[in-house]
C-alpha cells in the first residue's frame, strides 16, 4: 500500500546548494496570519514546505512585532476620511518594506530541519499602486532570505519582470498557482523574454479555501481533470521537469498519493491545518470550523477583489455594514483609490440614512473582517474535519498540531485519518 512518504519532490536547477529533496507536502497560504510562522516552521522541520502569508504584513508585523503602521497610516491620512476616493491613502513603500522584511527574517532565522519556507504573494492586494507594492513585497522577501515564493490570486502576468533584477532571481524557488492549462500558458509567454521559468507549479481546483480561480460556475471543474490538462501541456512543451502541485480538496494522504500516481510532484493542503494549535485562527473560530456541516460552507461574491470566496455561512462578516476602514489598512485599494466595498457601503448608507443601521449584504469589507478573523473562509471538505479530531469532555473538539497532521497525510493508508491520542 503506498504512501505519500514513497514519494519525494524536488525542484529544477542544480547550484543551489543544500538538499534539494523534500516531502511531498506544502502547505499553502492562508492570510491574513492563518497559515502562521509557526506553522510554516513545523512543516520546515518536517522536512516539508510551509507558506507564511504577507497578506496585511504591516497589520501582521504590528500584532507580532509591536510596530505601529496603522497607527501611523491613519494619523496620515485622517484627512481623506469621508471621501469616496482614496487615491492620496497611498502605501508608504519604505515602510511597507521594513514590514516584510522584519517578518520573513524572523521566520527564516528561526527555521530548522530540511524544509522550506515559501511566502505567498497575492497579486490581487493591489494596495492602491499594485505594480510598486507587489514589487515592493517581492523584493523585501527576496532581501529577507525566503526561500521561494508562490505568485498567487492573479495572472502575475508582469510579476517576473518586477523582480528580474534581484541577485536572488534564479536562486530562489519561484513558483505560481493556476486553476487552468491556459493561465500557465499565459503566464509562461509573456515571461519568455526573461529566461527564466517557474520552479514549480500550483493546480489549484474548485474545492480550494480563500479566494478561487473561477466564476460562480466553479462546481463544473474537477481538479484532477485541471491537473490532467496541466501535465499534459507540460509534457508538450518539454516542461515535464517542473513538478505540479494539486491543491483544493486534498483530504487524506491516499487523495495525495492518487495524484503522485498522475505525476504530480507534490500537493498543497491547507484545510486540515486550519484547526491545529499553530493556526492562527482564534481557538474559537476553530471550534466552529470543527463544528461545520456541509450546508453550513458557501461559494459567494462578497470579497471586493471580484473572485468567488468559500466561507462558513455564519462568519460575522456577512451582512456587517461597517464603515469603510482605507485609511488604517487600504490592502484591496486598486490604482485609482478604489474598492467595491466603498460604493456598496455608500449605496447602503444612502438608503436607511443617518438613522438606521448599515447592513451590506453583497460585499463585505474584507481588510477589516480578515484581520479580525471574522471572515471564516475555509475549504470546500471543511464540514470533515470534525471527523479528523476526538470531542474533549466539555464537547468541544481537541485541537491537533502542525507535526500530526502533517505526518498523517505522510504516513496514512486507504484514506485513514489518524486521530489524536485521547
Ligand atoms: C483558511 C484558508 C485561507 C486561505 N488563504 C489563502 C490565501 O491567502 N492565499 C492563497 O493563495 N490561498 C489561500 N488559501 C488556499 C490554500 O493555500 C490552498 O491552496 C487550498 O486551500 C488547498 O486546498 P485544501 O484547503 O482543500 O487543502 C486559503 C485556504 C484556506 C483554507
């Protein structure tokens, strides 16, 4: 009986130094702090691949580090306030770049064993200047020592270009998540001038948390259909090297092994990690995940970055008509000062007046909710996880950690989820 411990992924490129053979397993991002350093760490130690998120950094750095960003963002620009358009809250690109840093190295300075640490890089947090601070984000990583990026939430189609410069450039393990054949190959032209391919690639299906790479009609898509279509352009254009990495509904070791059997190099997880003690979910906030029914997780249209989003139905964030908050955070702002939650939140405040409590059902003000954990996106087979745990006496379920469930999906058999001793 096979398991995904039979397996090793390594990556392209020789002259990197150090060992280039990994356990199959990375898990993926998940911001805002969700996916923690520490739990990046267990998976490093592990001898597998962990992802921190730079989603909100500077938010992330002043709860970690006791910074004072936002602080220091709202005193600047109080003044734009009651305005619709939040052009002049822009990014202080210095700052935004000490953030980073600050974060990444404390990371890898604590990293041990023979894994790695990625960082996750939405292209999507347009930041109000979305060319100047993606490229403001991917440097201050590089910088920091990370040891490989995943491009993700976008095309990326300019995102090589903006770091092609860097000494780190072809060392680092650089990589991007895609929901289709075409994406990659979007991807893969327009960055064929740079010499310079990815080191990895990310199939991510429907059943993915967070954001998806689909319309409303992400249930027509399968993901081993998408990784079939993947590997098979990838082998035409003599790209069969790069190892593919499945991601979105991978629940048990045998789901992950299924897809090694395909040829996939490895698999990104994230869902099972989201109720271990390293997440960075309130314990709260994990127990209702615990607690999850299938009818109880939807696909909607409330994020602002105009992607579907899989979240628990009760996140407090649904129907929450809290006032715009550009002028502390702004993550989502695009180059012209704009987010939809600004003109739903308007159009809502228009219609009950002064008088009567916002309510905004069609978008939500992901910035403040994600920060504050009240956006409980979550993957598709979370309504699972409670079969992954044992109830302690008060009923509530026994967090995991990191190093159990990691080992679970490395080690198990015929679909067994181990559960914690009791
Ligand atoms: C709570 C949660 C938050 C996530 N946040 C992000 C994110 O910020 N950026 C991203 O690229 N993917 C994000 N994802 C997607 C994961 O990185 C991963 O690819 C996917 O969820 C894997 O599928 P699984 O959850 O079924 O294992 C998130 C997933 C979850 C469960």
């Amino acid at each position: 009986m096979k398991r995904l411990d039979d397996y090793r992924l390594s990556f392209p490129g020789q002259g990197r130094g150090g060992r280039n053979e990994f356990v199959p397993i990375m898990i993926g991002g998940m911001g805002v702090d969700i996916s923690t350093s520490d739990m990046a760490l267990e998976a490093a130690r592990l001898g597998g691949i962990g992802h921190i998120s730079d989603a909100m950094v500077p938010t992330v750095s002043d709860r970690r580090f006791k910074t004072d960003y936002v602080k220091e963002r709202l005193k600047k620009y109080k003044s734009v306030r009651e305005s619709a358009n939040k052009l002049e809250a822009q990014f202080d690109l210095g700052a935004l770049a000490e953030a980073q840093k600050r974060f990444v190295s404390a990371a890898m300075e604590a990293k041990r064993g023979p894994g790695l640490i990625f960082i996750n890089c939405m292209e999507k947090l347009g930041m109000n200047a979305p060319k100047a601070t993606l490229r403001e984000r991917l440097i201050a990583a590089l910088d920091a020592g990370i040891d490989g990026i995943t491009l993700s939430a976008g095309l990326h189609l300019g995102s090589f270009a903006l770091i092609a410069d860097h000494p780190r450039f072809r060392d680092a393990r650089l990589g991007i998540i895609v929901s289709s054949a075409r994406a990659l190959q979007l991807f893969l032209r327009k960055n064929s001038g740079l010499d310079r391919l990815p080191d990895y690639v990310v199939v991510e299906g429907p059943l993915a948390g967070g954001h998806l790479g689909f319309g409303m009609d992400w249930a027509k898509y399968d993901l081993r259909t998408l990784v079939a279509e993947v590997l098979a352009f990838m082998k035409e254009n003599h790209l069969g090297h790069i190892p593919v990495l499945a991601a979105g509904g991978v629940f048990t070791g045998s789901d992950a092994v299924g897809y090694l059997d395909m040829g996939c190099g490895g698999v990104q997880v994230a869902t099972r990690f989201t109720v271990t003690r390293e997440c960075g979910l309130p314990d709260a906030v994990k127990q209702e995940y615990f607690k999850a029914n299938e009818e109880d997780i939807e696909v909607n249209t409330l994020s602002p970055t105009g992607y579907p989003m899989r979240m628990l139905r009760n996140s407090p964030a649904i129907g929450s008509g809290i006032k715009p908050n550009c002028e502390s955070y702004g993550y989502l702002l695009d180059s012209k000062g704009h987010c939809d939650y600004i003109d739903a939140y308007n159009r809502e405040l228009a219609r009950v007046g002064d008088e009567g409590k916002v309510r905004v059902y069609d978008k939500t003000c992901l910035c403040t909710h994600m920060r504050k954990f009240q956006c409980w996106t979550c993957g598709h087979y979370t309504y699972r996880l409670k079969d992954t745990s044992r109830r302690n006496a008060d009923g509530s379920y026994a967090l995991l950690t990191t190093e159990h469930v990691f080992r679970d999906y490395q080690f198990s058999t015929e679909h067994q989820v181990l559960l914690p001793a009791a």
